[in-house]
C-alpha cells in the first residue's frame, strides 16, 4: 500500500463517491459508527460483569481471615 501516491487514492476516493454517493456513504459510516459504540459498551458491560461475579464468588470468611498454606516445593517446572 506503500507504493500508492497520494494522487491514486484521490481517485479511487472519487471513483467510489460517485459509484455510492455521499448519502449512502454517509449513512454506512453512521451504521458502523452505531456498531462501534454498542460494542464499546458491551465491552464495558461484560468488563463489569466479570468484575462484580469475581468479587462475589470469594466467601467472605477466607479473605477476613488471611489464612496461610504451608508448603513446601519439590520440583520446578516451567510451562
């Protein structure tokens, strides 16, 4: 894509506007900019949902109590 000048893309830009026109053009870029903030927001509704099940799934006594396992490692192994 490089290897294209400015000028050619001024032409392939002219040639589509007069294939789509600006109305139709306009509305695409108006449904694809709809598309993009709806998924935006379910990303952000998703993102709260597993902060919120993640928070509540943890019993309430083990983190009051800040229990301690002991152990001891005996063989080490990288994945």
């Amino acid at each position: 894509m490089g290897s294209f000048s400015i000028w050619h893309w001024l032409i392939v830009l002219l040639v589509v506007l007069l294939v789509f026109g600006t109305k139709k053009l306009r509305n695409i870029g108006q449904d694809l900019g709809g598309a993009v903030k709806g998924f935006k927001e379910s990303m952000k509704e998703e993102q709260g949902k597993t902060t919120t099940t993640t928070t509540t799934e943890l019993p309430r006594e083990d983190t009051a109590q800040g229990t301690t396992i002991e152990g001891e490692v005996k063989d080490k192994q990288h994945s």
